[in-house]
C-alpha cells in the first residue's frame, strides 16, 4: 500500500533519467557496487569449486580412514624441524598391532619403493613401453577391504601371495591405460627394475581433481605385496599406515590409534605426538580454513566496494534532493505525505545501486565461466541473491539521510527555493 | 449594499466565535478565528498577519485583493494548509486544522484543497496526464481509476488533445490549465489560486478566468488572489487586506 502510494513506476523512471543525466557521476557512484558484487560472484564460485574438489577428496579417502605417517599432514613449507627429522620410521609391527585394537577393522602398511636406494625411480615397463614416475606402494591383501580402491577386473594379490612372495601386482587405472591399451592388463607381465611382475588385477579410475593432481596421480601406482616390495629394497623403511575404524566408532579408534601409537613410539606424557594422523575430518578442517580465508576476503573486498558505492549514492542523492527541492515542495503541497518523500528517494537509492548489483552480477556470472576453466565449479544460487540483496540494500541504507533530509522540507520554503 | 454587508459582519463573526468558544463546530466551510502568522527576523518579529478571522460559505467565489507584501500569499498558504498559523484557530470542513499534525495536513491538501500557482509548479518531466494523475497517486487511487479521473479532468479544462505533452510543450495557458486540472481532480472542496494569471497575458487571463467562473458555476468553491481589478470583479466577494488585517470584506453580487 505504501509502495503503491510512492508510484514505483514513476520513481523508477525517474532514477533511470537521473542516471543518465549524470552518466559519470552516476558510474562512479555505482562502480563500488558493482566490484562489490563481482568479488561476491567469483568468490563464492571458488568456494563452490573447492568444495566439490573436497566432497570429492573425501569420497575417495574414505570417510572411517585414519591415514598414519612420520609427520603431520598438510603443506608443508621450508625445512623440517630437527625433531621431526629426528623422528623413527612407522613400521610394519606398528600396523599390525594398530589392527588388534577394538574400535579398529584393520590396519595396513605401505612401503614406498618407487625411489630405488639410490633415490632415483625405478623403471618401470610392460607392454613394450617403459617409464619412471609410477607409484610402487607394497601393502597387505587387507587393504582390499578397505574400500578406497575398487578392483575393476581380475582380484587383489591374496595373503597366501604375501606370505610366499610372489612377484604380483595390481596396477591403478593410468598405468593400464598407458602400457596395456589394447586388450586386458591381467596376466600380462610388468618389469619392475629387473624382475617381473605378473598383473593380477586392475583398479577402478579414482577421479582426479585440481588439489591432488600433478605427479601423484591416484592411479598412476602399482601395489604389490609388502613381503616382495621389501625383498625388492631390503634397506626400505619408508613405511605409512592405513588403519580404518569401525563404524560408528570413528572417534575411539582415533584415540585407541593415537594412544597405542604413543606408548609404541615412546612419547612422554606431556610431549606432542611424533606421527600425523589424517582424517577426513581433517582434511575437511584444512579446507574449511582456506574456504573461511576467502570467505573473509569476500566479505572485506565487496564490503569495501559496497561502503565506496553507498557513500557514492548518498552523495548523488544528496545532490539530487537539493536540486529538487521544487519538485518536493509541489508533490508536498498537493498532498504527498513524509512517508511518501521518503520512500520516493529510498526508491531511487535503491535503483542506482540496484543496476550496479546487476551489471556486477552479469560481469560476474561471465567472469565464471573463465573461472572454469581453472576450477570445476558452479555459481551457489546465494551469491547472486546476496549480492543483489546487498547492493539493493545498500542504496536503502544510504539513502536514508538523504530521503530523510528531503521528506522533513518544509512545503512553502521549498516552492520558494530558487 | 456594501455598507449594509460590512455593518452586519461583526454581529455575524460574533456569533461565530461563540460558537467555537463554546466547542461547537462552525458550520461553514472554512472559519478563521485570530490567525496570526509571525516570522522571526533575527531579533525582529514580522507580523505577516495579525489576528485575521473570516468565513467563508460552500460555494462562494472569493477575490482577495492588497498591495504587495499584505499577506495575501500568506494567507492562501495557511488556508491551504501548506502552513500552520503562530497563533489563532482554522476550521475547514468543521476540522480544525491548527491541531493536526503532519500526514493529517498531507491528506487535507490532498483531498479537501486544490492549489493553483502563479507559476504553475508542474513536474517538468512529466506528461500533463501525470502530473494531474499525482494527488490520485498519493490519495492511494487505483492505476486504472486514476488514469480515467486524470483524463476526465484534462477534458473539463479542454485539454483532451495535450494529455502526453510535457510542460515544456505547452503555451502558458495550457499549463495552467493542467495545473488547474491538477488541483480539481480529486474534487476538493476549495479550490485556491494565489495570483493565477500572474504570469499570463491579458487574452490568456481572461481564457483562465472563464475556466474559473464556470467551474464556480458548476458549484466549486474557489478563492483567488489577485492584483487585477477586473479579474477581483468577476467574483462575489472581495476580502481586501492590508498589513496583515483584513480592512473591507464586501459581498458584491
Ligand atoms: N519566510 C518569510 N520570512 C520572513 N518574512 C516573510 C516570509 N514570508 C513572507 N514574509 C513577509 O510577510 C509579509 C507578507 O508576505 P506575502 O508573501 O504574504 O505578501 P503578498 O501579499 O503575497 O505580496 P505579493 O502581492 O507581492 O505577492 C511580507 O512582508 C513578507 O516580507
Ligand atoms: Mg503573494
């Protein structure tokens, strides 16, 4: 009712025909609002997109896996500390014992053999074609179970293959693709330094994504069982652990892991563990800090822009109240109330800022498209709703005093006014 | 015969003010008992007015003639409730509008007064239609009613043929008569001029002041400030002031 009175129409044309009379004011006035906007677009877009690449991350880790290493999970930048250089191997023992604890279904190593004693990489070929680069991680027919990685054809190595140290792999989904593209990999056989290997079997592609891509590719490994990675380095101690929880009882086996690996790797009791666990809730946690960052940046950048637009219209409209101060004293004397003024110039804040909200929204939305060609991610239905709330309201906000200023003018000075 | 008017006048504004002493409403259309409007000039007060009381009836057609700087505009404006007087009372329709507060006094000038400028107070950018479509807007008129009243009124000031002009499109004339479609379209029960044809030539004046005196004859209550003699003469009644008194109140038809 009350819009009805306050003719939106006439109030919207006339906030049109005010920004076209003063283009370059009116562009500058926007202009905050419309980078505002775009931060919030391109933002909100890149936290869309990591948090894809996250779902995704966590899918194929595993939501019950604890993965245990010497050190603590995350980047890591510059030198090790002497104590962490300082710090022993995990070792073959420490996974099975891991494996007997209650709230644990198992629990299985991994030795890294894809750097020979010399710390070059071992040559790897099959198929006719040979290459250095890929993966060699020994572990136990258990981590089969474990339901990170899905055999695709053929079977995993079995415990009787561990035990006897048969020369046996299973290769991830690259190394198929690029030694055996023709017909099936299984009982094909794959040199590894100068022995070789029969393929057992074939995983399923894990899929990829900007976060772990580059030269750890997921599937560009070859498992083979631990007792023959071992015999293959003899010197290896390279050594890192898989354990998975049972389900529901994912917080005990941390603490079960946490407490049993303390008393084996001898931490005193107030020392800080000397091993990383990883969990998906800790990945998750990384991620919720660099989302958090860039939420926060968001939110200071289209802050900023907004604030620079919204002083912008104050400015404007300020000027236009003054300029139309005979306009106001004829709509009041023929009846138009305070409330009415008021809502004419909160309208007209409003529009000014509201096309900015627009063209920062269409700017936007096309700057997304290039944004994904970097990143796979979409733009949240939120951020366009937000941003076009957010510079609507501004213009709301910050025509207040001018509106204000204009709807107390008394009639008869304002029909005077020159 | 004016003589005999003035004579009964004060017996007459007596009564008046007893009725309103004793808190019964004045039956006529506008009363004004003791209005005084003061400026405060730094330390100096002006007295724009001093105690000015008169009546006037439904139907009446009023010329108030002074010389400049009277307080004629001055009076119009507290008539049209566009300002409050320092002091005295103002019935209009038996409301009394010394107490109302500000949305009260929007809506009296939206509904009970039209206002006619000398310089015509158009919205330069908008259409003729809607600028007298604008007191429907704030009277909370429907589109589709207020366009059909807007372009009634245009009809009744014979300015079918212009309703999308702009006021710079438009002789004088023309745009007083919008301005005068402007104030009749929500049928208000007094229509106020302050110096009309001020800005007008001599054929023009006359064309407005026909418009005038037809509309009186259709009934309108109209009130208009002038300078001219001629033009005081066509109405029934001429209220002359000087110094912020009214010195003659004669009925002459
Ligand atoms: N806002 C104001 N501040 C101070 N004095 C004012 C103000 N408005 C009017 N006056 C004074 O009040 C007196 C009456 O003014 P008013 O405009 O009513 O005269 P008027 O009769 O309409 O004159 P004119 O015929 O020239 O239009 C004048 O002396 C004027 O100076
Ligand atoms: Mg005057």
């Amino acid at each position: 009712m009350k819009l009805l009175r306050s003719d939106i129409y006439e109030n919207l044309r006339m906030a049109l025909s005010t920004l076209l009379a003063n283009k370059l004011r009116s562009f500058l006035t926007v202009f905050g609002v419309v980078i505002g906007v775009i931060t919030v677009m391109l933002i909100a877009s890149i936290i869309s997109g990591i948090d894809v690449s996250v779902k995704k991350e966590v899918e194929s880790f595993g939501t019950r896996s604890i993965f245990i290493s010497k050190f603590s999970p995350g980047i890591h930048v510059g030198r090790r500390s002497r104590e962490e250089r300082m710090r022993k191997e995990l070792s073959y023992d420490d996974a099975i014992a891991l494996s007997n604890l209650p709230a644990v279904e198992l629990s299985v190593p991994f030795l890294d053999i894809t750097n020979n004693f010399f710390g070059q990489k071992l040559l790897v070929s099959g198929g006719g074609k040979t290459t250095a680069g890929v993966a060699l991680q020994g572990t136990l027919p258990e981590f089969e179970r474990a339901g990170t990685q899905v055999v695709s054809e053929g079977r995993f190595f079995t415990q009787s293959e561990e035990d006897t140290k048969q020369d046996v792999c299973v290769i991830g989904s690259k190394v198929a693709d690029d030694f055996f593209k023709f017909g099936s990999p299984v009982g094909q056989t794959i040199k590894i330094g100068s022995d070789e290997f029969r393929v057992v079997g074939t995983l399923q592609k894990r899929e990829q994504f900007l976060i772990s891509g580059g030269s750890d590719d997921q599937n560009n490994v070859i498992y083979l069982p631990f007792s023959v990675a071992k015999k293959l380095k003899p010197n290896a101690d390279d050594i890192y652990i898989l354990a998975v929880g049972r389900s529901g009882q994912m917080d005990e086996a941390k603490d079960q892991v946490r407490d049993l690996l303390r008393v084996r790797r001898q931490v005193s009791f107030a020392a800080p563990d000397n091993f990383g666990m990883e969990t998906a809730e800790s990945i998750l946690d990384n991620f919720r800090s660099i989302t958090a960052g860039l939420a926060i940046a968001m939110v200071v950048i289209s802050s900023v822009g907004l604030m620079v637009g919204g002083i912008g219209v104050m400015n404007i409209m300020l000027v236009s109240v003054t300029e139309r101060t005979r306009e106001i004293g004829v709509r009041k004397a023929i009846g138009a109330k305070r409330s009415d003024i008021m809502w004419q110039f909160l309208i007209e804040a409003a529009t000014l800022t509201g096309i900015g909200g627009v063209v920062g929204l269409s700017i936007g939305w096309l700057s997304t498209f290039l944004l994904r060609l970097l990143l796979p991610s979409y733009v949240p239905l939120w951020a366009p709703i937000g941003g076009f709330v957010a510079s609507v309201g501004i213009g709301l906000i910050f025509g207040l005093w001018p509106a204000w200023k204009a709807a107390r003018l008394d009639p008869i000075e304002s029909l005077r006014y020159e | 015969m004016s003589d005999v008017t003035l004579a009964t006048l004060p017996i007459e504004a007596a009564l008046q003010q007893a009725q309103v002493n004793g808190q019964h409403r004045p039956t006529s259309l506008i009363s004004m008992r003791d209005i005084w409007k003061t400026y405060q000039m730094g330390t100096e007060e002006v007295h724009a007015l001093h105690g000015v009381s008169f009546d006037v009836n439904k139907g009446e057609y009023i010329a108030i003639i002074g010389p400049s700087g009277s307080g004629k505009s001055t009076l119009m404006n507290l008539i049209g409730c566009l300002d409050t007087p320092s002091k005295g009372d103002y019935w209009l329709n038996g409301k009394n509008v010394s107490e109302m507060d500000d949305d009260e006094l929007a809506r009296i000038r939206n509904q009970e007064v039209g206002f006619v400028f000398q310089t015509f107070n158009l919205l330069a950018r908008a259409t003729a239609l809607h600028n007298v479509e604008l007191p429907l807007i704030y009277g909370g008129i429907g589109s589709t009613q207020r366009h059909e009243m807007a372009t009634q009124a245009l009809k009744a000031v014979d300015l079918s043929d212009r309703v999308t002009h702009r006021p710079n499109e438009l002789s004088g004339g023309q745009r007083q008569r919008v301005a005068i479609a402007r104030a009749l379209v929500n049928h208000p029960s007094i229509l106020l001029a302050d110096e009309p044809t001020g800005a007008l030539d001599t054929h023009t004046s006359k064309e407005i002041m026909d418009l005038f005196e037809r509309l009186h004859s259709e009934g309108n209550t109209i009130i208009v400030v002038t300078h001219e003699h001629d033009i005081a003469a066509r109405a029934h009644r001429i209220l002359s002031i000087r110094d912020g008194l009214i010195e003659k109140d004669e009925k002459i038809k």
